[in-house]
C-alpha cells in the first residue's frame, strides 16, 4: 500500500477531514488530524447539512457509519415551505414528502453539524484529533513536511491533507488560485428557544426549512438542533460591504434598524427574527473557486473541501462534495491502483476539479435566480417540476 510507514497529517477536522481519517484508518493508515478548535466540545456553527445519496451518505457508508447517521438526522428538516415577503406560503412539500427515503436518488436527510461531527469524532481513536492545533506554516523536510501551528507544536508527516476550508492557509502551498466574490452576502443569525422566542417563525417552520423571496433579497432559514433556528438574511452587496457598513454586528439595535431600513417591504413577522437574535451576526461574503482551476500534482500534498473548491451555498453541495472528496481520495491512496502517491493525488485532482467545477456553476446560477427580480417565480416553477 502506497500509505504503509507513512505519516499522515490532515489539517482541518470538519466533515471532509473527519470522514477522510475514518476511511483511511479502517485501511490501516496512520492519520493524525490537526484541528484549531481548542477542544471537541468547541460550539460548531453554521445551518444543518443535507446529505446525498452519492456523495455524502456514499462517504458514511464506505466509513459504517450510516447507521449511525440514521439514529441522529433530523427527520422532516427537510421538509420546506417557500413564501414571499408577506410569509404568505405559495408551495410546501410538508403533505407529500416522506419522513424517510433512504436510497432514493434524491432524498437529502438533515443533520445538525454538532451531531455530524460527534458521529465522526466518536468513530476514531481519541488520540486521532490533535485539538487547539492552529496551522501557522510548513516548509519541506526530507520527502515530507514539517508542519508549524501555533501553539508551539511541530509535526512531521509523509503526506499531508489540508482540509482546512474556504480560508486554507496551505492551499498557497499548491495552487496561486483564488475565489472570486459572488456578489452576494449572507447574515447568519441564530435563534434559542425558537418556539418560546419566535413563535409565529417556528409555526411557519414546522420544523422544517423555509425560503422566503421578495424585492431580489431572501431570507433562509432552518431548524437545528436543541430547538434552535438558523437564519441568514441574503442579499446583492458590494465585497467588503461587512466592513464599510458601519454595523455593529454585536448591536442588536443597530442591525434591527438597517433590516428594516434594507427590507423595508417585507411583513413585519419577520422583525423577531431580529429582536430575539443571540449576538453576534455573522456577515458571510459568499465566494467560489475559478471553474477552470488546474495545478500540478504533488507527491505529497493535497487538498479538499472549500479548501480545494468553495462554492456558494446555494445547491446544498459544498458538505457533500468534500466528503466524497474524502471518499475518492481514500480509494485512490488505498486501491492499489497507482504506483505512486504522486499518481494516486494527480488522479484524485483531476477528477475533483471536474466534478467541483460542475456543482459550483450550478451554485453560483441557482444563487443569480435566487436574487434576481423574478426570483420567486422561478423558484416555485423549480420546486413545482421537481
């Protein structure tokens, strides 16, 4: 095996980087994986993810965790209702979804990232996750690398994997390439206690997802975990709009009246999404890689997830793609098939290049028909044909 007395370090423990570890220890491999997070009980944040029967659930199942998976997705999470401004509802799929379809091509199950992650962390070996790891630097040694992070570590590994998402400090180490910005920015808000809190949201929600469209802005939004609502206000702004607003993103007040200022045409129900907020906003600039990205493949280094590919969020693809990256990367260094790992990486990348490229021109589209003036027309005649 290509992998046999190497050290393997994947920088980055978040669904991609996990699931990577799992696949190649059940092969044999020595994986230590590198994460910044002081420690696992590290509050994961961002909106549940649904998971695809030939990406995501293909990577559980390769890694037996599917039934795992199957003990703690969210049933009816995804389950939606698209509404307008007025949070009048003009289609909903509540009455005719099933609550499980596994191994249809098309039934997308919901998890919450926190229990993702559990699911992941509790299928390794404890001493797997070096935690408070913040990559600072690598430089070549010997036929590998030695890796720097910031708490004083030094490590040295064979083959090294960054999985360390949009902001990867070690993609620079392969490619010059860099995402460009869509034109559009989310703000996240979190709701606790959404059916105390926000009761007339929670009722609308039902559990499930709701996208409301109106004016070329939206808003989106989810059940989570614990009781809990994820939101994101969605809107056409200039890049560095987050800095030049003038916001506060710890000020509930100053936020509140740039919503309303901003959507000044939407119904007030939406207001207590904005009243009842736990601080602070996250503004989140959503970028995409070029489409037509190459490099050369290295003998031993690669990358995956939004390190290699970020994309907007707009086709539910960004999860999925890095945990069949995992998939694929595993197979390709564990196969057999190749004679190096130089070979195995180049196959690897090509092939991850190729199918990135298509899902992140499908994302960035659906995010131009989301915003666009006739954006809610065209989702409901979309959902309607599917």
């Amino acid at each position: 095996m290509l992998l046999q007395n190497k050290k393997i370090a994947i920088v980055g423990g978040g669904p991609g980087g996990l699931t990577l570890a799992k696949l190649l220890q059940i092969q044999g491999a020595d994986v230590t994986v590198y994460e910044r997070d002081i420690n696992k009980n590290t509050r994961v944040q961002g909106s549940p993810l649904d998971l695809h029967e030939q990406s995501g659930l293909a990577a559980l199942r390769k890694a037996n965790l599917l039934d795992e998976f199957k003990k703690n997705f969210m049933i009816g999470a995804d389950k939606m209702v698209i509404v307008n401004e007025h949070a009048a509802i003009l289609y909903s799929d509540h009455e005719n979804k099933a609550d499980e379809n596994f191994g249809h091509a098309h039934f997308r199950p919901e998890i919450d990232r926190g229990a993702l992650r559990k699911i992941l962390l509790e299928s390794l070996p404890a001493d797997t996750i070096v935690w408070d790891s913040h990559f600072i630097s690598m430089e070549q040694q010997n036929e590998g690398w030695c890796l720097h992070f910031k708490n004083e570590i030094n490590a040295y590994a064979d083959l090294v994997i960054a999985a360390d998402g949009a902001n990867s400090k070690i993609r620079p180490y392969i490619t010059d390439s860099q995402p460009f910005y869509t034109g559009i920015t989310m703000l996240e808000g979190n709701i606790y206690e959404a059916e105390k809190h926000v009761p007339h949201i929670f009722a609308l929600l039902r559990g499930g997802k709701i996208m409301a469209f109106g004016n070329q802005k939206n808003i989106l939004m989810g059940q989570k975990a614990n009781g809990e609502i994820g939101f994101y206000a969605s809107f056409k702004a200039a890049e560095h709009w987050a800095a030049n607003s003038g916001l506060n993103f710890s000020d509930k007040t100053q936020v509140f009246a740039w919503f309303k200022t901003t959507y000044a045409e939407w119904s007030p129900i939406w207001n207590e999404l904005f009243e009842h907020v736990v601080l602070p906003f996250i503004p989140r600039p959503i970028y995409c890689m070029p489409f037509d990205q190459t490099w050369p493949a290295l003998p031993n280094l690669t990358m995956l997830g939004d390190a290699a590919h970020v994309m907007p969020p707009f086709a539910g693809e960004g999860v999925n793609m890095a945990m069949l990256d995992a998939l694929e990367l595993s197979d390709c260094l564990t196969s057999g098939q190749y004679n190096t790992m130089q070979e195995a990486i180049s196959f690897y990348e090509i092939n991850m290049r190729k199918r990135a490229a298509i899902m992140a021109q499908e994302s960035l589209e659906n995010g131009e028909r989301m915003h666009s003036e006739h954006a809610l027309t065209n989702m409901l005649e979309f959902f309607s044909q599917h």
